[in-house]
C-alpha cells in the first residue's frame, strides 16, 4: 500500500501490521509538548471522530506519545509500531503531527496507523505560499483558513501582498486616510476592506501557532494607484503602456484615471514620485509601523512590473528602500527585477519569470546573490496557483501558462538559472494572486492539489521525487482533505480515495 504522505519524507520504513486507534487511545504528553498534543487531539478527532485523552503518564500499547526534544528546526522522527512515537523540536513536531495525521487511513472497521519509521527534515529553508489580499480583500477568518491548508503541507511562509493598484489593506495610524480612502473597493468593483493592526496581530499570532511566518509585502515603487487616492501629492499620474491598453480593450475594463479607484487588472502604469521627500516621508512612516508590527525578519517591498518608470530612476529606488528596510531591522524581499539595482546587501530576490529565464531575468537574480542575498524560486509557468489547469477551466488566468498538477510537480528549482549556486537558494514559494476569485471555495479550487506538488517540491529531497508515485499519494490524500471541509479540483488524471 502507497502511503498517503505529501510532502514525501526524507527516510521512510515500512513494515507489516498497523496500530488500531480506539476510544481508548491516549496521547501522552513528555517534554513540555502540549501544543503538539493539543494539534494532534484535534487532528484525529476532525478525520475519524475519535476523541483522544491528553495525558502525562506512561505510554501503554494503542498510545501515541508526543515528546520535545532538541533536535535541529523542524527535523522530526515518527515511529509507529505498538505506540506511536513523534519527536522533535517545537517545529518538527507540528510537522510530526500533520505526517500522522495523513497516515490515518481506515481498514473498512477501525482507524489505523501503519507501521512505519520516518525520519524527516525539509529541503528548503523556505517554504512559502503567497494570498493576494489587495485585488480581493480576504477577511481574517479567510486568512486563517489559508494558513490552515498551507501549514498542513508543511509551508512555513505566509507572504501577504497587501498593497496594488487597486486598494491597500493594512492601518497605518501615522497615514490613516490610507484606510480610510484606498481600501474601500477592490478588482471589479468588488467591496474593499483592510485589516485594523489588531486584525494583522490576529493573523501573526494564528500563523506563529502553525508554525508560519508572516511576509507583508507593501509593493513599491509600482503598483501604487491606490496610494493616489489617499496621498496624490506622492503619487505619478499613470502612464499607459500597449500591453495596459490592449488588456483594458480584450476584457472591456477601465483605464486607470487619477484620482479614482482603479478596477481593472492591468498592471505597470503606476509609480510614487521617486525623488520627493514627501514619497520618502511617507515610505519611513508606513515601513516602520509594519516592521514594528512583524515580528518575522522579513518585509516584501516590491520592485515588480514598473512598466512606466525610467531605469534609472527604478534601480535608484530601490537602492534607497532596501537600505531603507534594512536600517529598519529587517530583511528586505524584492521580486526579481529588483536585481537590476544594487540592492542593499543580503536582500532576498523572488524570481518569478519563467523556467527558462528570459531577457536579464537570471542577471537579476544572480545580482541578489552577488550581494550576500539568496533568491526565493516562484518560476510563474509552474509555481503560480491562480493559472488556469486547462483552458476551459473557469477560474484563474493563463498569462504565463496551463498549469496542470504534472507542471507543478515537475520542475527544479536549481535548475532554472545557470550558474546561480544552489546553496544561494532560500526556497520555493507558490503566489495565488486575486484578480478571478472572490471566496474560500474559489482559493481552494485553483490551490488543490496543485499546492501539494509545491510543497513536496520546497521539502523533499530531489532525488526521491518522482511523478508517478506523487499521483499515487495526492490521490489518497483527497479523502483528508474532504474530512477537513477543503474544497478544491479534482484532476481526472488522479485516482482519488474516498477514504
């Protein structure tokens, strides 16, 4: 039988026979491991219904024991024979938990833990996935419940991108009519909102608890109309561009205008006045009440898309907002064109072009490592969720391309820029970016299973993924996911268990 585990571990054994669970099973908590038990408790009690006790007492056979040890950050082993046995750090245990959680399968009688001996450890540092709040605002519950399917596939990294051209989403006290004028509406016309700074602690402190760490991104120096609405003085008039009009013309959407919400899709004909004190005094105000908010080492400033903007110009803001980020105390994130400038030293590049690079692409992420940084892998023909599967599908885009579940498995992040060392490598991120999508139904329908081919690509050894028996896993896991109420696709090309 092909066990259920996406993503694969490091070191899997597997033997004969199986652990039945029972009324009668207990967890049994050693070594201040509570919050693991009390993940675990819920786990079990949401796929079978059974109800564990939590104890602190000697394991008897048909337990499960929980037990912290210092093992290295979010390495953990997992024996299953006549207990069932998870160590590990804070981390690895979370990690231990979900493993477990899919290897519940039911024998037609009773719940069952298979034998087995994991020992596991992820791949990459960083492991994240990206939710598009600005061009649909997703309340706080929506939010959790995206970090709730992200941290079951092992995602340490939630990155929110919080500002764009059609509405911003965050308080910020030192700029409140930021709240008050450029949140209001959304993509489409559709209703706005933004999160009070207790609404984003709310979200740190849920995704502290599944053991994520949140990325706000404030996206700059493009991408900015929405600013236009609160601060006009800081904000260019937009700039049109072929591609903005011939989009505006194909899905008949507005052009942006100053001064009005912007609600189309199109992307690269906004900028903040790059060489006014105002822009700077305003980018000060607003950065240092969101570092002051992240506990997390990391902000996301941008750097994409500036369509409209002069070179030099471009590369000479971000020079002075990555410094910016840093004198702040925080590492600053910047999408790959980024690259073209010389960031601040140990700035981190999200790549996001394509598998086979283009123009300066791989030069501008080189740049990155270049200067004591790394660079995070969201290749968008393979990693970028809100593409389409197919093209009938009815959600999602296909700018960049059809993205069915054997695309997103297949694909090296090491592979993609020449002679970038692996080891300047952070991690892998998967983006769901907003612009068709409107609920948790919708984000569930472009994320699943397609997340769970991110996943294992950003944790398991490359060497032990393989196509075939990846299909295999996601298929049987379809069965947990519907227990836990996720929605989602269900490709034809996978066998999917009903159990």
């Amino acid at each position: 039988m092909v066990l259920p585990l996406v993503p694969l571990p490091s070191s899997i054994t597997e033997s004969t026979g199986a652990l039945s669970l029972t009324p009668a099973t207990r967890i049994i908590v050693e070594q201040e491991a509570d919050a693991a038990a009390s993940v675990l408790a819920d786990g079990i009690a949401e796929r079978t219904g059974l109800h564990p006790a939590i104890a602190v007492d000697a394991a008897r056979p048909g337990d499960i024991v929980v037990r912290r040890t210092a093992r290295q950050s979010e390495q953990y082993t997992l024996r299953v024979g006549e207990t069932a046995q998870l160590e590990g750090d804070e981390a690895g245990l979370f990690y231990a938990v979900q493993t477990l959680r899919q290897l519940l399968v039911t024998d037609g009688e009773a719940w069952v833990l298979p034998h087995v001996e994991i020992d596991d450890a992820p791949r990459f540092a960083y492991r994240g996935v990206m939710l598009d709040v600005a061009r649909t605002f997703f309340d706080v519950d929506t939010v959790k419940a995206f970090i709730d399917r992200a941290s079951s596939l092992k995602f340490n990294r939630l990155h929110l991108h919080l500002t764009d051209d059609q509405g911003w989403r965050l308080q910020i006290d030192s700029r409140p009519l930021l709240a008050e004028r450029s949140s209001t509406t959304a993509a489409l016309g559709r209703q706005g909102g933004f999160y009070t700074k207790e609404d984003f602690r709310e979200i740190v402190r849920y995704a502290a608890a599944h053991h994520m760490v949140v990325v706000p991104e404030i996206d700059l120096p493009g991408h900015t109309h929405a600013i236009g609405l609160a601060y006009p003085e800081i904000v260019e008039k937009p700039v049109m561009n072929d591609g903005l009009l011939a989009q505006a013309e194909a899905l008949s959407q507005p052009l942006p205008v100053a001064g009005e919400p912007y609600l189309g899709w199109g992307v690269g004909h906004s900028s903040v006045k790059i060489h006014d004190d105002a822009t700077w005094e305003f980018l000060r105000d607003v950065l240092t009440e969101l570092a002051e908010l992240t506990p997390g080492p990391y902000l996301h400033v941008g750097g994409d898309e500036c369509l409209g903007t002069a070179q030099t110009d471009f590369d000479a803001f971000i020079e002075r907002v990555t410094a910016l980020t840093i004198e702040l105390g925080k590492t600053p994130i910047a999408w790959h064109e980024a690259g073209s400038a010389d960031v601040a030293e140990g700035t981190i590049g999200q790549y996001w072009g394509s598998t086979t690079p283009s123009g300066a692409h791989a030069d501008h992420a080189h740049r990155f490592a270049e200067r004591g940084g790394s660079v995070i892998m969201s290749p968008s023909n393979t990693a970028y969720l809100d593409q389409k599967y197919d093209a009938d599908f009815p959600l999602g885009l296909d700018w960049a391309a059809l993205i069915d579940l054997q695309t997103a498995y297949e694909w090296e992040p090491t592979a993609i820029v020449e002679n970038l060392p692996a080891e300047a490598i952070l991690g892998v991120e998967g983006p769901l970016w907003s612009e068709t999508i409107e609920t948790l139904n919708d984000i569930d329908q472009l994320i699943f299973p397609r997340v769970a081919a991110i996943a294992e690509v950003a944790w398991s050894p490359a060497e032990t993924r393989e196509w075939a028996s990846f299909r295999e896993r996601v298929g049987r896991l379809g069965a947990a996911w519907e227990a836990a109420g996720w929605a989602g696709h269900r490709p034809a090309e996978i066998v999917w268990s009903s159990r």
